[in-house]
C-alpha cells in the first residue's frame, strides 16, 4: 500500500498530509477525538482562544497516553516477575 494526500481539519485548520493509507482511518480517527474534546472544552469553560483549547487537549491526550504507559510497564514487570516464579518452580520440579 502507498501514500495518498489527505486533508485533515483540527481546530477549523486545514493541514494536507501524506499519510499510508493503512494509516489513514487512525489519524482521521485522531483528528476526531482532538475537535471533539476542543468542542467538550469551549462547551464547559469559558475559554475560547484555538490555541488554548488545543493547549488543554494536547495536555488531555498526553496524559493518558503516559498514564497507558505507565501501566504497561507495571503490567510487563508483574508478567516478568510471574514467569520468573513459575520458571523457577518448574526448575525445582524438574530436579528432584
């Protein structure tokens, strides 16, 4: 699959792409979720400057995005401890 030309709108702004098509549902996907959370924001507070809006979405999506991150690797040391465990009950089994 190739590359095509895209137009994405964030914020009321254009900004043309070039994107591989295997890529393209998630970055408009993406674009999504940024414009509906500036809508979420300029419905709920008592901003109204683009640039703040987007501010306060950036700063949404990176959280949750170290928040995801962080877990995985909770998640990958408690898989790693556990393996870890069972290799060694394994290793106990098998030499007696």
């Amino acid at each position: 699959m190739g590359e095509i030309s895209i137009k994405i709108n964030i914020a009321d702004r254009v900004y043309p792409l070039k994107v591989n098509m295997e890529e393209e549902e998630i970055i408009r996907r993406a674009a999504k979720l940024i414009n509906d959370r500036i809508k979420e924001y300029q419905e709920n507070y008592a901003v109204r400057d683009k640039q703040d809006l987007l501010s306060m979405a950036v700063l949404h999506y990176a959280t949750s995005s170290l928040k995801v991150e962080k877990k995985v690797a909770v998640e990958d040391t408690d898989v790693a401890d556990k393996v870890y465990q069972l290799d060694h009950m394994l290793s106990e089994f098998f030499s007696k």
